[in-house]
C-alpha cells in the first residue's frame, strides 16, 4: 500500500486523492471523495501527503482536528527549484508551474493577503491561488522531481524542499494554537507605563507629560512623535542632529534628551502593542499572528501582522503560560559561527564549535589573548562585512587561525559581487542581483510588512544594501546569506525533529523566530521538552551539515512568563 499519497480540493467542496508512485505519478485510480478531513483521517497509514499549497488545505484538516505527519508543498518547492536555476521571483503558483511546464503563457501570482487585526488568520480561508485538477498538479510535482534531480546536490535539495514543507506545517499549527497571553496583565501593564486612557484615543497621561518636558526643555511647542520638528528644534538651539534615533542624541547635553528617549520609548509600546493591538490582536487567552515559515529570501520566518517578532521585553510579562502549564524558552547559543564552522569545514573551527562552553571566548584563547570582545567583533565581521577600519585587522587575524572558514565567506562575498548565484549548504540560493532599498525587498520576493525583513534584516543592513548598482553592497548581502540562510535551513529541520517529537505529548509549538524556540506544555512534560529540544538540535545538525564535531546548544528556560526566561 503507498505510504504517499496526493490530494486535490475540488471546486464542489469535495476532494481528489490518489495513491503516488515513485516517479510521482499516480500508482492508482483517482478518487472523489466528499470529506477533505474524511479522506485524510481514513488513511492512517498515508505518511506523506502531497498538495498544492498548505496554506489552502491544512487549517482546514486542523479546524477538524486532523493532523497530518508530512507533506509536500508544491508551491513552496516550485519557489526553491526557481531560486536554484536562477530564476527567483517568476510566479510560483502550481497553475504558472502547469504553464511552463507546457509551454502556455505563465498567469502572475496572486497578491498577497494582509492579515486582518482581530479576525481570523487568512490561513484558515480558502487560499487565493488557483487550483488544479489533480492530474495537472501531479504533472507538475513528478516534473518537480525531475528538476530536484539535477540540481547540484540533489539529496541536499531534496531535504531542503522536505524541511520547507515541515515547516509550512509548524506554522499553520503554531497559528492554530496561539501565544499564551494574558489581556489583564497587559492592560495592567498599559496602565503603570502609560498612565491613564483620555477620551477620543488620543495620548495617554505619561506621553503627554513627557511631550510637555520636551516642549519646555526646548522653550516653545515641540513634537516629540515628529522627528522633523524635534530636528528643528535642536537646530534653534545649535545643535545639528540629522535624526533623533537613540544612538544619535543619546550623548547630548541638553535637557530634552532624557524625556525625548522616554517618549520614544512609551509612544512606541502604545503604538505597536497598545490597547488597539490588543483589543484587535488577543483573543480567548491567545495572540495569533500569521507565521510565514521562508518568508525571506534568506529563508528566515516572517509574520503577517501583529508585530510577534518585536515583542518588547516589559510586554513579554503578558505571556503566560496557562495554569499548570509552563513556557519551555530556548534560545540556540551562537548558532551563527556554529554554522560557519560546520559549512566551512575549517577543522580549527569546528574544533571550537564541538564544545557546548562559550565559543567566543574559546576563539579569543586561540587568536585574540583571550579578548572575547575582539574575538566576537571578529567572528560576526566575517559574518556581516565589517572588513574595513579595526574590522579588517580582527579579520586579517581570524584568517590566520581559521582559514577556511573566512575564504568560505570570502568565497561567497565575491560570488555576489560577480553576479553569481550563491547557495546555502542545503541548496537555498540567492538572487545574482535586484533592484536598490525597498524595491529590491520586491523584486527578489520578499514580504515587506511589520515583521518583513525590512523591519528585521533589514535593520542589519541586509535588504537595503543589496542593490544592483553597489556590487560590494551584494558581496555583503551574499556573504552573509551563505551562514543565514544555512543556519535557517537548520532551524527548520530543529523545528520538524521537535514537533515530532512533541507529538506523543500535550506540548505544543507556539513561538519560533530566527533562533528562539517557545514550547507550551503542562509542568509535568517540560523536563521531557527540554530534552527534545536538545535532540532535535543534535538531529538537525547531523541531518543538515552530515556528521561533523559542531554542536548546536541551546539556553532553555521553564517558565510561566515569557519575561522572566532572559
């Protein structure tokens, strides 16, 4: 009996299913059926399932309580097999794939949704991609497979598309289940911050307080939430500010300052995690953002709407783990240099990187006199591009100790500034080249939004720097995009070992972003998650990178609240 089997949802509310053989064809005649929970919950046995695209068909089963334990995402596939031969940013949908697979005009994508504050995630909608029947989608995934044959490591690629589609399954539960959260602990919070609501929405007490202090330091009616007029301001009182950004006026000697930094820092809370957000965000004990899983080009998560990947550490207090329960935190340590030393096989490297003790520091015993600091700058400028200035002498000192693992991102930073496709280790590529600040966010497909990358790589320099007109700009980008990228191919397949894991168990995922792992789960199991994490971590290190000495550890905290796990 196949183990995979395919299905399609019909246009009159039933679905097609089929059993598939190994080429990806069907192994037997196609079958209606009306149930699409039904179909799937009457094949136990069935361990991969294959579909257009999880986001069409999987809030659906979950909404049914069904649950499945693999699946293969066709669009999801047809996005890396594009990046791979180089043509990022084509239309990924199963209908433009059917398209050239037979020569046809190629339709454009759908646009994509927003998020509605307050309502239920699009997720759990009928998808905006055109379905196909499924004989024309299963035309598509055997050419999928045809293609993953020849790309340049084909085991490799193949396990990428596989932790892709796991992934997509992590987020549509995590979506499912939601982030433990307590409206009256954050209300009370609101409060001691922000002083008491006026009516008509407009700023709370401590914000108007604090815009009086700044209007009176400078003598006449400021703005404190219009960086223009604070500019101005400080220009009448001769000092030249080109921004009011923390770093730029934080050493001032001028008496705005301090109240200046406080309102920026409580107009923010109100803004982005207010009682707007709340009241439109919190539901029934639950903050449900949509988690994308690759969001980026890089292969890093996103969330449409919510702000869940910025959540300031004074809100954190309202993330609560129900009673008898507990939040499992788990923070992977220096997962960055850990993944370099793994894809670089510099065997000095990863020699430092087989221990679970502070990789920093034991780079700083070997090549810096035991100066962590120097050594740290060092390790995250090969990383990042920070090769000029005190940069380039910590490089030039890191190339001598650890010589493969600084050509390997050399390598890469002069693949990008040729041009060239440049690859992680399993395979994810990035674009030879795009447009210039947010247009090339566009251009190379990724999301711009609240939590897009130009709100989070962004803010590192990635994305607006990676323009077509500045090839060294692109070498950065590149450089960076090769231990990134690797290190999210990484987390997705840590993601898929812990949700196995999990699986047995009342636990549930219900956070994730970059290298941060959340787990909910009652007080009795949280020893058993720990430890899972701790597998997992193992597991996809050996699966990702093959049998190296590197090892990825990870902080774990069992909490009750979010805030009190950092």
């Amino acid at each position: 009996m196949a183990d995979r089997w395919a299905l399609a949802p019909a246009e009159d509310g039933g679905v097609d299913v089929a059993p598939l053989g190994p080429d990806g064809l069907p192994a037997g005649p196609v079958r209606r059926e009306s149930d699409l929970a039904g179909a799937v919950r009457s094949r136990p046995e069935v361990t991969r399932w294959v579909w257009r695209s999880t986001a069409e068909v999987y809030p659906r089963l979950l909404a049914t309580g069904v649950r499945v334990e693999r699946c293969y995402d066709i669009e999801d596939a047809e996005t890396l097999l594009l990046g791979h031969e180089g043509r990022y940013g084509e239309p990924r949908s199963a209908a433009a794939a059917l398209a050239r697979l037979r020569g046809g005009p190629v339709p454009p994508d759908p646009p994509q949704r927003s998020a509605e504050p307050g309502a239920q995630s699009p997720l759990f909608e009928p998808a905006g991609g055109a379905s196909l029947p499924l004989t024309d989608l299963l035309a598509v995934y055997a050419d999928q497979l045809r293609r993953h044959d020849r790309t340049a490591h084909p085991d490799r690629m193949r396990l990428l598309t596989a932790a892709e589609s796991a992934g997509m399954l992590v987020a549509a539960e995590m979506n499912r289940s939601g982030l433990p959260w307590s409206a009256g602990i954050h209300r009370t919070l609101l409060r001691d911050l922000l002083g008491e609501r006026y009516a008509g929405g407009g700023e709370p007490r401590r914000l108007v307080e604090l815009a009086q202090e700044v209007s009176a330091a400078f003598g006449r009616r400021v703005r404190p939430d219009l960086p223009a007029d604070v500019v101005k301001a400080f220009a009448q009182a001769g000092i030249k500010v080109t921004s009011t950004r923390r770093w730029e006026i934080q050493s001032l000697d001028h008496p705005a300052v301090e109240p200046l930094l406080e309102y920026k820092k409580l107009y923010r809370i109100w803004v982005a995690h207010g009682w707007s957000w709340l009241q439109d965000w919190v539901r029934d004990g639950r903050f449900r953002p949509e988690f994308h899983a690759g969001g980026t080009v890089t292969g890093r998560w996103v969330t449409n709407g919510g702000g869940a990947l910025q959540i300031p550490k004074v809100i954190r207090r309202a993330v609560v783990a129900d009673p008898g329960w507990r939040l499992v935190v788990a923070d992977a340590d220096q997962m960055e240099p850990r993944v370099l030393a793994a894809v670089s096989r510099d065997p000095g490297l990863m020699e430092v990187a087989g221990r679970e003790s502070d990789l920093y520091q034991s780079v700083s015993d070997r090549a810096f006199s035991g100066d962590r600091e120097q050594a740290k700058l060092a390790v995250l400028g090969a990383v990042y591009g920070q090769t000029s200035g005190d940069g380039l002498k910590n490089l030039a000192a890191l190339r001598r100790r650890f010589p493969d693992a600084v050509a390997y991102v050399d390598d890469a930073a002069r693949a990008g500034e040729e041009g060239r496709l440049v690859r992680t280790w399993l395979g994810r590529t990035c674009p030879p080249a795009v447009g210039s600040g947010e247009d090339a966010t566009e251009e190379a497909g990724i999301p711009i939004g609240d939590d897009g990358p130009a709100a989070q790589e962004g803010r590192q320099g990635w994305v607006p720097g990676y323009a077509s007109s500045d090839s060294r700009a692109r070498g950065r980008f590149a450089r960076n995009f090769v231990v990134q990228g690797s290190a999210a191919d990484w987390a997705l397949l840590l993601l898929a070992a812990l949700r196995q894991a999990c699986a047995g168990l009342a636990a549930e995922l219900v956070f994730f972003q970059h290298d941060e792992v959340i787990v909910h789960c009652p007080a009795e199991e949280a020893d058993t998650v720990v430890q899972a994490i701790r597998e997992a971590a193992g597991l996809a290190g050996r699966l990702t990178f093959g049998e190296t000495p590197v090892r990825f550890p990870f902080t774990t905290a069992v909490v009750e609240c979010y805030a009190d796990a950092k």
